[in-house]
C-alpha cells in the first residue's frame, strides 16, 4: 500500500512529532533483546520523527531506520547528522534498502498504517533481513477493543479502518486494528515469545471516557523460516 501521504501532512505542519522514548518499548528491548544479548543491530521500521533514536544511541546499537516521510527523515538528519546513511526514505512493506541481517526488529504504530496484505508483505520481506533468532517488537498495535475501531470505516478487509471523522485518527489515513487470532495469523512463520493486550479506560471531568487497547508483542524468527 505505501506510506500514507496523510502523514507527511502531519509532519509538515508539526503535528505527531514525538521526541521522547516510548516507555513499552524500552522495556521490551531491555527485557527480550538487549544488546548484552546479541541484539546489536537495530532496524526501525517508521521511526517518525525520531523519539526512539536517542534509547538505542545511548545503547550503542548499530541503529538504521526505513521512515515514509521525507519530511520526518530531514528532521532526523538535522537532529543526528550521521545517521544520514542509516536513516532513510522508503516504503519497508516493498523493500529493506540495507544491506546484510539484523539482530532486532522495531516497530512503534508503523506498521499499523497499512493493510493486512501490506503488514503480511512486510513481516515476509523481514524474514530475509531478520537473522534466524533475532526478534520483532512491537509496541502499541491498536486493539478491536479500541473505541475509535468503531469510529473509523472498514477499508475492505475487516481490520483496516479510515475515514476518521473524530478522535486521534482523524487525518491520519489508513489504521489496522488487532484481535489475538489476526496476530496469530499474520505471525505465523514466527514464534509468539510474548503477547500484551492492554486495555485503558480514561475519565474526563467533563463526564465522558474513552477506552484505549493497544497490543505489545515479542516475536522471533524460528530457524528454517522461508527467506
């Protein structure tokens, strides 16, 4: 499907530029793939504006990045010039543009702008580049529990949902929302080391709520996987 072009939008007029670290995602790497472990070669798949960089630099990791939006990866340059070879424009459910294998895999909300046949091309193209054993993390895969599920319109496949008329989708284009059997599919050339399905449920003073849920997951690649 390719990068959505609603998010360069978004990053043209400085909106999602998160720049600190995601919580769940350092403490997945710490916990299942620390560079103590072997896991020194790091692939981002759309690292935005760059929140994630500033963890894996002060961990020493050998860091690349595939983002879509060229103005996200001309912020990243400027913020961390030599990371200009390892951080690039480009489409990661069509081509891995690096050279040789990497320890890690990351993935923050990225992969959830695209469709089920786009995340499937993907998780299949990382089976080339991802060694055997090394491992995909994943923090914040939006549940079907997630209230703006039911805000969004089916795109044609019963996951992926667009057309936000409110909430934080609103302009964002595609998004794909989980339930335990999708991910089990989707993974099924991996094996699932951890599953985290968090649910949310937030109050406001004005009387109304919401309820968030997200995925955080853990997988690996099993030796003798399709390349």
């Amino acid at each position: 499907m390719g990068f959505s072009n609603e998010w360069e939008s978004q990053y043209l007029t400085g909106h999602h530029l998160s720049r600190w670290p995601w919580t769940d995602l350092i403490s997945l790497v710490m916990r299942y793939a620390s560079p103590k472990g072997g896991y020194g070669r790091v692939l981002e798949l759309g690292c935005g504006a760059g929140a994630n960089i500033p963890f894996f630099e002060a961990l020493g990791v050998d860091y690349h990045s595939i983002e879509g939006s060229r103005t996200a990866v001309s912020l990243i340059h400027e913020r961390f010039p030599h990371l200009r070879q390892k951080v690039v424009v480009g489409d990661y459910t069509e081509r891995i543009p690096f050279p040789g294998v990497f320890d890690l895999v990351v993935d923050r909300s990225s992969l959830t702008c695209n469709d089920t046949e786009s995340i499937r091309r993907c998780l299949h193209l990382l089976e080339s580049t991802l060694r055997v054993e090394g491992r995909f993390i994943a923090v914040d895969w939006f549940s079907v529990d997630h209230d703006d599920y039911e805000v969004g319109e089916d795109a044609g496949d019963g996951y992926t949902r667009h057309n936000f008329s409110s909430g934080d989708f609103a302009g964002t284009g595609n998004v794909h929302f989980f339930d335990k059997p999708h991910l089990q599919s989707i993974f099924g050339d991996y094996e699932l080391l951890s599953m985290q399905h968090k649910r949310l449920y937030e109050e406001f003073s004005d009387g109304g709520a919401r309820h968030l849920a997200t995925w955080n997951l853990v997988a690996e690649r099993r030796p003798g996987a399709a390349s």
